[in-house]
C-alpha cells in the first residue's frame, strides 16, 4: 500500500522512481496503483511527473 499523505507519497514515489523503475506507468502497472490518482495528490503540492527526469517535480 502506497502513503496516503502527499508529502510522504512524494518521497516514496521518487524513491521507487529512481531506484526500481524506468517509468510512472511500470510502476503503476507493477504496484497496480491508479497513475491519475498519485498524479492528482502529488498536482495538490504543486509536483507533476517529468518523464524526462523520471521524478515528480
């Protein structure tokens, strides 16, 4: 289960990001998480998804 809170979403995001996968949608697809919902909490903190960076910034 993926962090609830915003703040701690984005870290635990970012970490699996950089460490485990190539893009947001393997690790949606691989934690079977819905990728609108982790963009729309982390957009409510003012981070969008980079693909270029592979982070949300």
């Amino acid at each position: 289960m993926i962090p609830s809170d915003p703040v701690m979403l984005l870290s635990y995001i970012n970490l699996k990001l950089r460490d485990n996968y190539s893009s947001l949608e393997a690790l949606c697809d691989d934690l079977d998480e819905s990728k609108s919902e982790i963009e729309e909490k982390l957009k409510s903190i003012n981070y969008t998804y980079d693909k270029d960076q592979n982070q949300f910034v």
